[in-house]
C-alpha cells in the first residue's frame, strides 16, 4: 500500500480556500471581541494608521 499525495492543483485549492476562510471569517469575527474592537476604535480615534512602519528610531549599520 502506497500513499500519494494529492495533485499540486487540488493542494493550491484548498490552501487557497483556507486562507480565504481565516481572511474572510475568523479575523472579521476576531476584530469584533471586545478588547479587540476597543484598542481599533482608540487607533481610529488618534488616527493612527496601524498598517504604516516607521524606522525612525532605528540606527543605521554601516
């Protein structure tokens, strides 16, 4: 008895469906708890943008 593994494209799909399920159900679902929804409402407040990077503060190598 030998195991195969599914064909690439059938792994791609269901990697695909994960991801879309974790991006379209649980973190909307997540940004809802409580503490959760709290700290997004006191970002949107301040207007800080939680997505943009600053590296102001680091030192550059040389």
């Amino acid at each position: 008895m030998t195991k195969s593994k599914p064909p690439g494209w059938l792994q791609l799909l269901a990697v695909g469906s994960a991801l879309g399920v974790v991006w379209l159900y649980v973190l909307p679902h997540i940004a809802e708890f409580p503490s959760v929804k709290e700290h997004i409402e006191l970002l949107e407040r301040r207007n800080i943008n939680a997505g943009a990077m600053f590296y102001t503060e680091v030192q550059e190598k040389r």
